[in-house]
C-alpha cells in the first residue's frame, strides 16, 4: 500500500520500493482496498527485504510494527523511519469486518504518505544543495530513492 500511494502522491519525485519480511503473493484484499482508491498495485509483486540491503536509500520506512523489529540495517540509508500500522492481514472476522482493517489500514497510510511528501521534498532540496553535482548524478537524478 505505501509503495502505491508514494508512487502516487510523490508526482514522480520518489522511487518506491517496498519489501515485506516474510513476502508471499500480495494479499488480494490489499489489492482491493487500494483499487477502490484509484491505484492499481495489481502488478507489484511480494519482494524480500533482502534484495535491498545494500542500496542507497534516502529513507527507509517501516509500516508495521512486527517488519520494525525484524528489518536488518540498511547500511547505505540516510534515514530510517517507522509508521506504526497493524498487518491487515492478521484480522480476524468477518469478511466485511477484514475489509474495513484493510481499509483503515489504507487511509491511515495514505494520510501519512500525503504528511511526509511535503517534508521530505523540502528537506531533499535543502539537503541537495549542499551535495556537489558529482554526488547529485548519483541519485538517480533529483528523486528520493525509498525503501518501504
């Protein structure tokens, strides 16, 4: 869900990877939940934290509080970050009260996706400046690489 709504709200200025500490297929209740909102993350697929260790991340943010205690050090991030958000995929009950976890799950995110965007692009261009060009070409032009 962060990934769709970062690539979403972030109008091309992030780069959103996101990872899980036990990845499967994406949940199809997330894939829902964020197709009522008007993205499509039908095509992201379930990757381990792993394959990103090692790269260079302005900021690497945790959504729940189980991947906050088992994410490892990313050693090239700039900033970690955590959001504390239940795994919508432990709720239990009926199909329609699931449904309403996923969603509260999905608006809480967006809201903190449209919070960070804001202030993390200006503390991108501050911080920019200060870099010399050489260091700037490397990040992958002027967007914020994430790791979520």
């Amino acid at each position: 869900m962060a990934e769709g709504w970062l690539n979403r709200l972030g109008a091309g200025r992030f780069e959103a990877s996101s990872a899980g500490t036990e990845p499967s297929v994406l949940h199809p209740l997330t894939v829902q939940v964020m197709a009522e909102a008007g993205i499509d993350i039908s095509g992201q697929r379930a990757k381990g934290l792993d394959a990103f260790v090692e790269e260079p991340f302005d900021y690497v943010i945790t959504v729940c509080d189980d991947a906050n205690e088992a994410c490892p050090i990313f050693p090239n991030a700039r900033h970690r970050l955590h959001w504390s958000f239940p795994d919508p995929s432990r709720a239990q009950g009926t199909p329609e009260e699931r449904l309403a976890v996923f969603r509260q799950v999905r608006d809480g995110i967006r809201l903190r996706v449209e919070q960070f965007v804001p202030r993390a692009t200006a503390s991108e261009q501050t911080s920019g400046s200060e870099r010399n060009s050489s260091k700037e070409e490397e990040r992958d032009g002027r967007r914020t690489r994430m790791g979520i």
